[in-house]
C-alpha cells in the first residue's frame, strides 16, 4: 500500500468529510507502513485523524478529511 492508494481508500469511504474505514492487514509490517502513512497525510495536512484502532487483522480508521484550495 502506498500514500496515494491510502488516500484515495480515505476519500471514497468518506461521507461529506467524515471518513470511517476497515482496512485489513496480514502483518505486523502492514501495520507499521498504514500507521507510518497515516502520519506522513497528517503532516500534508490532508487529513486529521480521531482514532486509529489496531485489531487482530484489521486497522479500523475514524477521522477527518481536510480540504484546503491551493
């Protein structure tokens, strides 16, 4: 998984701003690189994450896109 395609799965699972989603992970690795890129999002300023719940093979996402005119 990459910024972009984390980004996108962000913007289509979103209702208005608000954005909630499952993602699914096999490793501890894939755990690591989804929380490396929520942060990296964060610091563009894209989005504002409120949770991030690590479950057993799942991640499960709850936050806000930012939208800004540049």
């Amino acid at each position: 998984m990459n910024k972009d395609r984390l980004l996108k799965n962000l913007q289509t699972a979103s209702r208005g701003n608000l954005f909630s989603i499952e993602i699914p992970k096999s490793t501890k690795e894939d755990e690591n690189t989804i929380e490396e890129l929520l942060k990296e999002l964060e610091r563009e300023g894209k989005i504002k994450l409120r949770e991030c719940v690590q479950r057993e093979y799942s991640v499960f996402l709850h936050g806000i896109m930012k939208y800004s005119s540049e």
